[in-house]
C-alpha cells in the first residue's frame, strides 16, 4: 500500500502542504544498495571515557570501512584514540566541531569507561558540539559495560544502565533527520565479538533499528579468511513463513548473504513459495507447522538433503483478532499454536536431534505487540511475548551447545497485512515513531541476517524491536 507521505514529498508543494500544517516529514531511509562496497563512508567522529576499552576493536572496525576516522582536536583522550588508530593502521585526522563545514555520518562513543554518574558528563561533553551535525541518516552508537556485570561496583552499574536513557532520548532528537542511535553493551573479554554488532549499527542494514540495546558476550573467533560480504557462505537456513511478505525478504536476504535456503510454508502457499525458491536458488518445504509429524518430518528433510541445518528462522505467523471477551476458543488455540509452541517443537525436535549443526542459530519473530500489547490482540500479544520469553529461557541452556537463539520484534512494517488497516489507522502507525514512517520487510530481513552471521556468536539472548523506535511500548 503506497504511503501518503511519500506520494506528497515527491513533490515540493507536498512537502511544503506538509510543512504548513506542521506534520512530520520523514526522511527517505538510506538502505543497503548491492553495489554498496563499504558498509560506512563518511566522515565518523570517534570519542571515548577516559578508562574505555573499546577503541581497538573501533579502530580495527573502521579500518575495514570507507569511512574517515576524525578526533575531535583538543578531546583530553586524543592520544589515545590515536594509538588505537596507530594499532589497526588507521590513521585519525583532528577536527575542529566548531568548525563551519564539520558534518558526520557517524558518531561512536565508548563509554565502557564510566563508572560513576558524575563521568555521566563525558557524553555531553562529546555530543553536545557535534550532534546537530549528523549528517542525514546518520548513526550515532554508544558502547558500554553490561550494567549486571558491575555488580561489585554498585556506582559503575547505576551509570552504565543511565546510558539507555540517553540513547532512547537522542534518538528521538535524530530520527527527524532519518538517524539512529543505538548501544551496544560489551561484555568485558568479549571486546573482538563486537565487530559484527558495530558494523551492522553503522551500516544503511540498521535502517530502521532506532534507540536498541544490544548485549554482547564473548563468541567465537571468526574462521580465517571469512568473506563479510558473504557471511553465510555455506550455512543451510529454514525459514518459516517464506512464501510472502517479510518471509520472502528473510529468505532473499540470507540468499544474498550465500545462504542455501529451505523455504517453508503452508501447502495452500506452494506456488507462491516455489516462486520464492526458483528465484533465490533455495529449495521448498511444503508442511502445516502444527501437524503432529512437523518436527519429525522437518527434522528429517534437513538431515537427509542438507545433512543438519545452520540456522532456523521462526517468520510463520497469523492473527485472529477479536477483544477477549468476544474471541472464540478456536482463535486463541490457532494463535498460540502457530505462533508460539509450534516453534518449541521444532526447536526440540533439531536440537534434540542433532539436527541444528554446532555455531547454529535460531532467529525468532515476535512483535511490538508482545511488548506494549494491542487492543483487540491477547492471543497475539500473548504468543509474541512468549517467544521473547523462549529466547530468555533458550539462549543459557543453547549456549552450551554453541548454538545462539535472538528475536525481532516488528512495529509497522509495510505488508499485505498492515496495507488492510483501516488508513486512518495505518498512517497513524506509520507516523508513530521517531522516524516518522512504516519500515520495510528488508529492515526486518537484515536484523535477522545479523543475528545469523557467524561474526554474531558473542550475540543471544537479545530481542531488537524493528520499528524506528516506536513511541509506545518499552
């Protein structure tokens, strides 16, 4: 469904209409392109705590980039920054904020060093010269210290869970300007594990994560000679839900990324979802996930074609939408069914058996829904919420066989399904984030192909909402 928005800032007398009623303009998203050859260009101003044990990994980060690595000229840390610069033979240019002409594509800042809310200063001291000068579609990471891990430290634990504060604001402060800003907690000793989260947050992939917070504990070293721009060279991907729709997407993207892909979905979807196969190279699995042999029958395919299968991604998903006092029993067994226990029997079911290959990982869909609910919604509500819950309780026990297990959670995504709203309410749900605008099925498939990377063993357990920071929920 085309959005009225952008039919009206196609034009200058749109945009102006627009302007004169004082409603938001959104700015066209900046997405990943197949002749993009960097993941960032760009001026990227770089800035640090004193104590921060990030700027290695930073620089070695930037280094793989176009980007040009810039120091602000008098920061007290300057040196530093430089010697880790120095280190991955990336060299740092001074820069004056002040200056007329100083723009940034990015904005990185390690705070891992600050331990006490006074040091709480050192983001302002950073930003505050320097935020109104994010370029378009710009992107602003701050990266810190798990609060849990500083326990011993009650001071150090209070201020590093004060930096989720300051990103979900500044990034309501940004998104007029089509930028995100998002944090990345690094587990101390997990600082190489990083890179993969970093790369993705800079990069146009991110589009549509605004004000997320990220957990990163210490994964695998990568395999020499790993290809970032085929990072899934190699791995076999289910995923659920193919045939249409952010499904379809997931499988396109993993394709992209040199995924084998298992397209699943409903035998009535069978055309449709060939139709994906044959264009992606992938193959079909036609099959209800409820029946009782699904797991079985699933499980045994990917052993006998494929010999085990690399990553699984739960996208099959329905809604029956009726206020709780008028929703038949049927509609809430279908919902739970499909959406929820369905996927804790297949995940046994690969596990169990052996199916789910060492460094596997299981990527789950849920929804803004099962974070804030929905009117008219419980069941709906109640099954995404239970697939964040899956990912808490999975990703300790999984994590002892190598395996990682993370979610998405969806806001307004432009779908089939989002296009039948009623439009008073869609473009409402369009408007209601920081961004000002509906995301794609991409930015969904993208996150998911994080999540998947090998580069992303140090990552589970996490839930990132994929709605340009919805206004509603937490």
């Amino acid at each position: 469904m085309a959005d009225l928005y952008e039919s009206l800032l196609s034009n200058n007398v749109g945009r102006s209409l627009l302007n004169s009623l004082n409603l938001p303009v959104p700015t066209p998203l900046e997405r990943h392109s197949p002749t993009q050859t960097s993941f960032l260009s760009g001026n990227v101003l770089v800035g640090a705590a004193p104590g921060g044990r990030m700027l290695d990994v930073i620089a070695a980060t930037l280094k793989q980039s176009n980007a040009t690595a810039l120091v602000t000229q008098n920061a007290a840390n300057a040196a530093e920054i430089k010697q880790a610069g120095d280190k991955a033979d990336l060299k740092f240019t001074n820069v004056d904020p002040a200056s007329e002409g100083a723009r940034f594509k990015a904005l990185i800042f390690d705070a891992t060093g600050v331990e006490t809310s006074e040091q709480t200063r050192e983001l302002y001291n950073f930003f505050h010269p320097v935020i109104k000068k994010l370029a378009d579609c710009g992107r602003l990471v701050v990266i810190g210290t798990p609060p849990e891990s500083c326990k011993t430290n009650p001071r150090a634990q209070i201020a590093q869970r004060a930096l989720e504060g300051f990103i979900r604001s500044v990034a309501k402060e940004v998104g007029k300007k089509g930028a995100t800003a998002n944090l990345v907690y690094v587990a101390k000793q997990a600082e190489k594990s990083a890179e993969s989260a970093l790369r993705f947050f800079l990069s146009p992939k991110s589009a549509f994560v605004d004000a997320q917070v990220l957990r990163v504990s210490k994964g695998k070293a990568l395999p020499e000679g790993f290809n970032w721009n085929l990072p899934l060279a190699g791995k076999v991907a289910l995923v659920t839900g193919a045939s249409r729709g952010i499904g379809e997407s997931i499988a396109e993207v993993m394709a992209r990324d040199g995924a084998t892909v298992v397209c699943l979905d409903v035998p009535q979807a069978k055309e449709g979802l060939q139709k994906v196969a044959d264009r992606i190279g992938g193959s079909i699995l036609p099959i209800d996930i409820t029946d009782s042999v699904a797991p079985k029958t699933i499980a045994d395919t990917l052993k006998q074609q494929y010999g085990g299968v690399d990553i699984v991604v739960h996208n099959a998903g329905v809604t029956r939408d009726k206020t709780l006092g008028g929703m038949p029993e049927h509609f809430w067994d279908m919902v739970i069914n499909i959406n929820l226990a369905s996927e804790e029997r297949i995940n046994d079911a690969l596990v169990e058996q052996e199916v789910l290959r060492e460094g596997g990982r299981i990527v789950c869909v849920s929804s803004m829904s099962g974070i804030a609910g929905n009117f008219g919604q419980s069941n709906y509500a109640v099954s995404k919420a239970g697939v964040i819950g899956m990912v808490d309780a999975y990703a300790p026990i999984l994590a002892k066989k190598d395996i990682t297990i993370n979610a998405v959670a969806p806001g307004f995504i432009e779908t089939q399904m989002t296009a039948a709203i009623p439009f008073a309410t869609r473009e409402a749900g369009r408007r209601l984030n920081s961004l000002k605008q509906g995301g794609q099925p991409v930015d969904v498939a993208e996150t998911i192909a994080f999540y998947s990377s090998p580069a992303s063993s140090g990552v589970t357990g996490n839930t990132v909402r994929v709605c340009g920071q919805n206004l509603l929920g937490a």
